[in-house]
C-alpha cells in the first residue's frame, strides 16, 4: 500500500529591496556624471541584492549650471521571482566653478589635540558643541595600518570611539553649506555598517577591511540651517577616528552665480566668420547636444539667452577641447519660444537662433 499526499507549493513572496543613494556632491560644470555620483546600492535586510541599475540621465551626461537637478535610477533584480523592481530619485547642484571651501572644524575623536595638513584639530573630550551617543572610546596604537600614513595621523586614526548605533552631534554651526569628512578605520575583525549624515544614508554596508584598514571617507554635502551637524552608524561595529569639516564659499554658489540679469546686444547678423555652433536638435525639448567648434581650445563660456538679452542658463564655463561634444538637460518648464544661445572664446563671439518646442 502507497500513502498518496497532497503537496501544496505557494508562490514566494516578492519584496521590494532598499536603495542606498545619498545626493551627490556638487559638481562643476563641465564634469560628465560618473560612478562617484552614479553609484547608488540595493539591500533588503542588511543583505546585498544583485540587480541592473539603469541611470537618467545617463553616465557620461554633462548636465547645465543648477542647484538641485534631478538625478533617478530604475533597479531591475535579477532574481525577479523574491524582488521587485525599484525605483529612487535624488539631487545634484551644478556649480558654474568650483566653490571655494576652507577649514571650518576637525575632532579627534578619543585623542588628544593635534595638527594635521596644517589644520588645528580639537580633542574630542571636553571638546564645545560636540556630543555622541552609544558610542564606547578606544584605542590601539599597535596596529600597523594599511596603507601606511604620517605618524600624526595614525595617531589620529588609531584612536577612536566605536559602537553600531553610533550617533555624533556637532553643533553651533552657522548656517550655510559644508563637506564633511570621516576617518574610519578596521582594528581586529571585518564589519559591515552604514552611515548616515543628517537622516540620509550616504554608506550603505560599508565594508571596514581588515585589521588595519583605514579610510578617509567623503566629502559629503551638507546644506545646515538648524545649526547641528548629525552623524550616525547602523549595523556591525564602526570604528569612527575623525571628523574634520570645511565650510563652502557661498558666493561661488550656482544660484548665486545666476541670481543677477545679464544683457546681451543680439543682433540676427554676424557670427564670427566660417566659425559654426553645432547645435540639435532645433527645434529644442528638454536637451541640447553642442559641438563645440574647431577654434582654439581654452576658456569658453556658453550660455543660452531669451530674445530681450536675458541670461536664462549659464551651460558652461571653462576649457573644452576644439570638437568636443556635450550634452546639456534644460528645465520642462522652460519656456516654448525662441532662444539665443551664445559662445564667447577669448575675442570671438559665436551666436545661434535656437526655438524651443512643446513636443
């Protein structure tokens, strides 16, 4: 006799992974979008998930001088029976030059007062405006780090305090815009944690290495208006050696930059003689590709203007090489009309009639 059974098999239950992507740091115009900003991670649980990362726009664009453009991506799993898809968006500022920072602020965290790069950082203990939470002091300076470094600062980084659910608080800060940097570093065991700065993840399952491992992590943009710089770890031990901190200059801001109309004198006829602007399409949507023309390389500005001589975006400023092309993403919103678009290079002024469409 045969015992004959029922099997019943449900299908899994899909979830849906968490995407780690923190705003990247602002970038100069010019610079094409690269794995330093296009580098966004999925988990779920703590656990890494395999997948397909599908960026827009895509690696390689050179987007427009803007604060606050748009940056998405689209995870396909590939185990599409146990995850779902997923989707993120953040932001990026543009900046039509480089802003200029200096050092605002540098803790030792559990050591003792000290110079490094010429920089005056402050013991931790006793230290103003600055507190932690679940955090434990230690430090080891036996340990041969890897790579090696100055002395000053492996004393710096072998000194520490760690924890997993370490929380930093660094306050009095005026408000304005900053990059902060962490020193973190591996004494025994490899762990696996994650950092956030300001509620936002901006290292998911961060990896610490062997005993020894050190790492200068950053810098990562923080725009304060509350005055407190808040940073936190989650998961295994981190190791948590300094935090030094340097403050934007404001004014070289692309918003501040832009804030200011600026005049042309257009008029339909002369560019520079046998010089061209390549510009499509035209009509225009949301981008334009320009190929910049076959003149002398060096400083060039490009900038895209209305029919009254207003400056509606600053596309780029700096060196580009004689052929190059760019692609440059506009506003939806931008206006349906006619545009000029204007390219200065040393003497020569070259201009093009541009009209933007709805469809």
């Amino acid at each position: 006799m045969s015992d004959i059974f029922t099997l019943t098999v449900n299908p899994a239950t899909k979830v849906t992974p968490l995407i780690a992507w923190a705003n990247p740091a602002p970038i100069v115009s010019g610079t094409a979008l690269s794995s330093a900003q296009l580098n966004a991670t999925t988990a779920h649980n703590g656990t890494p998930v395999a997948g397909t990362f599908t960026y827009t726009p895509p690696l390689g664009t050179v987007l427009g001088v803007g604060a606050g453009q748009q940056l998405s991506v689209s995870f396909t799993p590939t185990n599409g029976t146990l995850y779902n898809a997923a989707s993120k968006t953040v932001t990026i500022d543009v900046n039509s030059s480089a802003p200029t920072t200096a050092f605002y602020r540098a803790l030792n965290l559990n050591g003792p007062a000290l110079n490094i790069d010429g920089n005056n950082w402050t013991a931790s203990a006793g230290a103003p405006n600055f507190s932690f939470t679940n955090g434990f002091g230690f430090t080891n300076q036996s340990v041969s780090l890897v790579p090696s470094t100055d002395a000053t600062r492996a004393s710096m980084i072998r000194s520490s305090i760690y924890g997993k659910t370490v929380s930093f608080a660094v306050s009095g800060v005026p408000a304005g815009s900053y990059q902060v940097w962490l020193y973190v570093w591996e004494d025994n065991f490899v762990q696996t944690y994650s950092i956030s700065i300001e509620g936002g993840v901006v290292e998911a399952n961060a990896n610490s290495g062997n005993a020894g491992s050190w790492k200068k992590l950053g810098p990562y943009p923080v725009t304060l208006s509350d005055g407190v710089i808040n940073i936190s770890s989650s998961g295994g031990d981190a190791n948590f050696s300094g935090i030094e901190i340097w403050q934007e200059n404001q004014s070289q801001s692309a918003n501040a930059r832009l804030s200011h109309t600026e005049t042309i004198q257009y008029k339909e006829a002369e560019q520079t003689q046998g010089v061209d602007l390549g510009v499509y399409p035209n009509p225009f949507l949301n981008s334009l590709n320009i190929v910049f023309p076959e003149i002398q390389s060096g400083e060039m500005r490009l900038e895209l203007f209305d029919v009254h001589g207003k400056s509606v975006r600053l596309l780029f400023e700096g060196t580009a090489l004689p052929g190059a092309e760019r692609v440059y993403h506009l506003e939806p919103d931008l206006a349906e009309g006619v545009y000029i678009i204007q390219l200065i290079n040393g003497k020569r002024i070259i201009r093009s009639k541009l009209v933007k469409g709805t469809r």
